[in-house]
C-alpha cells in the first residue's frame, strides 16, 4: 500500500469487525484481548531475512561485494548460507529483508497504518508505531504483517529475472522455453515469456471449433464456428476446417410443421418427412438383426432339412446369421412399466418401439380400435405421442420398420407374441420416393415387402424412439481387380462389383447376368473375390441395407457401388406368403418384393457379401 491515510488491518480474531474512521483509514479489531502474536505477527522486532544465495548465469561472485553480469554492484549477505536452487541462478544474494512487527501490549492489536506498522488499542485509536516501512517498502498485512520490499521483473539471457528496489539484488523468475517462447519487457516493470507466433497454426480447440494456437501449442482466438451439422477436423498439423457431420448427428431445424427428430443427412440439417427425398435417412444406423427366418426352403418352397456345403440350396438365409445360435425369445423385451402402454425394446438393433399399433391399448393391445391414417396424419400422430412414460416417439423409416418383419412367417409377417393384432396391411414409414414424391415408403406385413403407396391412402402406424444412433461407413477398397465395400459397423464385405463385372471402378466384364435363385445361392458359394472364398448371397435385411433412397436408377451409392444395375438382385430369403417366391431387393427405385425362384421371367442379378470375423 502506498503512503496515505488508509489503515490496512490484520484480521486479529473470529467475530472481528471493520471500521473505518472520519480520517478514512480502515482496519480489522477483535472485541476481546490478546497479543500480536496470536493473530499472525511475529514476537522479534527484527527483519525476516530470508537470504537465497544463488549460482549467476555468467561469471558467480567470489567476494563480498562485486559487479554482476548486469552491471549492477552487488553486495553478499554471509547471513545467509544456503545455495539456490538452479531454477533460482542469481547473480547477487537476495538481501530483500522483509521487516517483522513485534508483538503488541495484550488488549491491542497491530495493523497498517501511514505505511507503517502500528498498535491500536481496543478503541482502535493508534497508540504507538513499531515500524516505519523504508521508502521502496509498503505495509503489507499479511499474515505475518511486516513491510514488503518493492519487485520488478525484466528480461535477461532470454527469460525473466525478478529484481528488488531495495537492494539490486536479482534472481531468475521464470525460465522462457527456448523452443517457443521470447522473453518481452511490457513495461518497465513487468516482463513475460511470450510465444515466439501468436498465431503459430489453426487446430480444433476444445470447444469444437477452430482455433488459432500459438508457437508452444496453447489454444487461441477463434477463427471460426462450425455451422449446424459441421464439425471441425484437423488437415494437417498447421490447418484445421469445418467438414460434414456423420449422418444421423442430431441438429435443430425449425419447419412447419416442426418436429423434434431433426438430423444430419451429408452435411446439412433435414427433418425427415419433409416431403422430399433430400430428407429421407440415408441407411440404417443401428446393428442389422437377423430377418427371422430359421427353415430351409426348396426351388417350389418345399420345407426341407438345412443342406451343407457343396449341395443344392446350400447358402440360404437360415443358415447364416443372429438366429444360428439365439433362441426366438431372445430378441425382443416387451416391458409393461406403465398400464396398457407396453414397449418393445429390440435387443439386437436397441430400438424402441409401441407394443401396439396406433389406436390400440392394454397389456395385451386388445383395448380401443386400429386407426387408419395418412402419411401426414401419421407423422402427426408419433410426434404428440405420449406412450410408456415417454414423448420422444417418431414414425419410423423404412430401414427401422423392415427390422421388425419376422421373415420366418407370414401374415402377419411378424412376432405375433410381441407384437400382438398387428394388422395383416401397410405401415407407414417415413420416407418419400425419390422419383414420385406423392408416394411415401411402407413396410407390407402380409409379407414384408417394402413399397411406396400414394401418401393420401390410409395405413397404419407403429412409432418408434431410440436413445442414440451408431455410426454406419461402408468403405471401398482400392484393389484394382477385386474390389470390396466394408461394412464397419455390421462386420460385413460386400464384393465391390456386380457378377459381371471387375475392375477398380467396375469397368470390365461381360456385363450383368440374370440367374435364377438356385444359381445365385451356387454362384456366391463357389465364388473367389480378393482373396476370400466364404461368400454367401445376402439375405432380404443386408440387401435392403445398402439401398439409398434419396437417389434412383440406381437406388445405392454409385461412388460406393459403381455399375450397380437398376433392377432386381437376389436375397438368401424365401417367401413363406407366396409359394415358389424369394425376396429380392429392385434398385432400381429401392423396394423389396418377391419372385419365382426359377421362372425365366425372374431372373436377377448378384452381389455376394461375406462375415469379417
């Protein structure tokens, strides 16, 4: 503290209080009695000498009193015997002798006052100074309460040295790191180790955006916010930029109508059931289940036994998959925590869904009527849904609904158990045609088609909620042969060309080829691709899974899956609603229906697929 009339008080004791008189200085008192002592000061009326004798940067000193290596006479305290430490080097001895206040009469106290050290009495009425603090000292008032010598700091040898007023005396405050930092005198008092760049390079900070970082890799100023449904990446080790986010990243899009389920489709913020394709979801983005289909089936859907490798109609749906080796019962929870509104909680995919269709309530869904309604008035229904204690439902898409199909049986094509008087009829879902917008997409629980009506027909609706979404890429090899498309998050490789064609970009071959059922299952068994021979023809939910229904003829992603034909490719699955048929998935416009496993009127082409293991 400066000279002036200000009393700066030691706080002497719990229970004291501050005063300020009509002089204007200020101080803490006790209301009861005791000595300086107790309240932080010291009993000598000495100086607290606490010497730090130091190795100099340059040539030390070896006499009581010589000039240091910045030109300053210097003089050596023998009182003080110990070495500094190397962080500390020293070209002097610090004599800085922070004066002490002795202790006080019981019943007074010591504080600051004129920039000296005084007793007050219990009237706080100053009584006598014990010391008066030298003119480049200020009271300080602890605790201990005692006078302070004046520092400041300037640059030396590349980094910062703290100087005293007092004595001249220096030592080291601060070593500048060489590698990134300078030493810089802000004043005359003040000095800083400052980086050598401000504005070294451009990195993500920590909060999601790029910033500038400085020469020792400390964050900086913003340089710029990533908009909605963009994320920052680093480039390299001097650039960072906004890039897309992964699909499905949840956003805030306001439409009208407005719904809550807003997401990131290839960057940009969309809510599905907007009315266009450009906001249909662009795939599945949970764990695909298994289709449900546990029998093995002959060319006219003749029951028979599973046959093994190297026989007819070996590679079919019931040989591969989720449900080899888990039991029917294990695939979906149905939980009752709030009467008459069960959910359904998927174990595979971890969707969540309303254990009755629209209209329907109780434990058992026998409660109330099924409800018919349009594409729109179904968006409307899921979104004011209030079921199971949550609000969060939505309708859901084509790829989610199709997971719910039991493959394994027909009309209902569905768990009937699980999901009780589910209708023999379309379910809407969420998605628009890409090529006719009048037509939305709908799950056919007669037999598990996947189609598009006219979106004024009346159908019926399921909602849906999930708690979050996995991240799904299908990566593309750059073999030049043999190419293949990875499914990261399924475990699955497809082979990157349809039969017919090889090539890095698909470019050689003879071109598609039709085949009959019999012959796809035979075609992808003895099939040898990039260095693998366990392929196997996809069954009805891996096909559909890599349709991309914001595009047609083709209905996939021609960057991913170049010369994909616009027609129909076969699945592993049969259909149990029509005899003789099999699934196949038309890519054309991106539906599933079913053919004739040997009429020469069905042929359809192939794309095999194999398990990473």
């Amino acid at each position: 503290m400066k000279h002036g009339i200000i009393l700066l008080l030691m706080i002497v004791a719990t229970g004291c209080q501050l005063f300020t008189d009509v002089e204007g200085y200020s101080w803490y008192s006790d209301t009861g009695s005791g000595t300086s002592a107790e309240y932080g000061t010291t009993s000598d009326n000495v100086s607290d000498s606490e010497t730090d004798t130091v190795t100099a940067t340059n040539n030390p000193p070896d006499s009581e009193s010589e000039t240091d290596t910045h030109g300053s006479s210097q003089t050596n305290t023998e009182s003080d015997s110990g070495t500094g430490t190397d962080a500390e080097k020293i070209s002097g001895t610090d004599t800085d002798q922070d004066t002490a206040v002795t202790s006080c009469e019981s019943g007074t106290f010591s504080a600051c006052y004129a920039n000296a050290i005084w007793c007050f009495d219990t009237k706080d009425t100053p009584i006598s100074q014990l010391v008066q603090c030298g003119e480049n000292e200020h009271c300080d008032a602890g605790p201990p309460i005692r006078c302070v010598c004046e520092k400041y700091s300037q640059c030396y040898g590349g980094d910062v040295w703290q100087y005293s007023v007092c004595t001249g005396i220096d030592k080291i405050a601060h070593n500048c790191d060489d590698t990134c930092e300078k030493c810089v005198d802000i004043d005359d008092a003040t000095a800083q180790c400052q980086p050598v760049e401000v504005e070294s390079y451009q990195h993500c900070g920590e909060d999601g955006q790029v910033h500038w970082f400085d020469s020792c890799g400390r964050e900086g100023s913003l340089v710029t916010t990533c908009e909605s449904c963009k994320v920052c990446q680093n480039v390299d080790n001097l650039s960072a930029r906004c890039v897309a986010a992964p699909d499905f990243s949840r956003c805030n899009l306001v439409t009208s109508p407005d719904r809550d389920y807003d997401i990131c489709v290839s960057g940009t913020c969309v809510s599905p059931g907007c009315g266009t394709a450009d906001c249909n979801v662009p795939g599945p983005y949970f764990l695909l289940p298994d289709s449900g289909q546990r029998t093995c089936w002959d060319e006219s859907n003749v029951l028979i036994s599973c046959p093994s490798s190297g026989e007819e109609f070996f590679g079919q749906d019931a040989q591969f998959g989720w449900d080899v080796a888990h039991g029917v019962d294990e695939r979906y929870t149905r939980e009752l925590n709030i009467e008459n509104e069960p959910i359904v909680v998927d174990n595979v995919t971890g969707l969540i869904w309303q254990g009755c269709t629209g209209g329907l309530n109780g434990d058992d869904c026998r409660n109330g009527e099924t409800t018919m309604m349009r594409w729109a008035e179904a968006f409307a229904y899921c979104e004011k849904l209030e079921w199971g204690g949550k609000t969060d439902w939505r309708l859901p898409d084509e790829y989610a609904l199709q997971t719910i199909v039991d493959y394994g049986t027909s009309e209902p094509s569905i768990h009937e158990t699980v999901f009780p008087y589910t209708e023999n009829s379309y379910y809407w879902a969420s998605s628009s045609n890409a090529l006719h917008e009048s037509l939305g997409e709908a799950v056919y629980f007669i037999a598990g088609d996947v189609y598009y009506p006219e979106k004024t027909w009346g159908y019926f609706v399921r909602c849906m909620r999930s708690d979050g979404e996995f991240l799904r890429t299908l990566v593309r090899s750059t073999a030049p042969g043999e190419p293949t498309v990875t499914d990261t998050l399924n475990q699955l490789m497809w082979q990157g060309c349809s039969e017919g064609y090889t090539g890095l970009d698909c470019t050689t071959g003879s071109g598609l080829t039709g085949w009959t059922w019999r012959g796809a299952l035979s075609f992808c068994e003895d099939l040898s691709w990039a260095g693998y021979d366990d392929w196997r023809l996809p069954n009805v939910v891996e096909l559909y899974s890599i349709v991309n229904n914001h595009v047609y003829s083709p209905s996939i992603d021609a960057t991913v899956f170049p010369r994909t034909g616009s027609d129909t490719y076969w699945t592993s699955t049969s259909t149990l609603a029509y005899e003789k048929q099999a699934y196949y998935v038309n890519f054309d416009s991106g539906f599933v229906g079913s053919a004739d496993k040997y009429s020469l009127d069905s042929y359809s082409y192939i794309r095999c697929v194999r398990d990473i293991e």
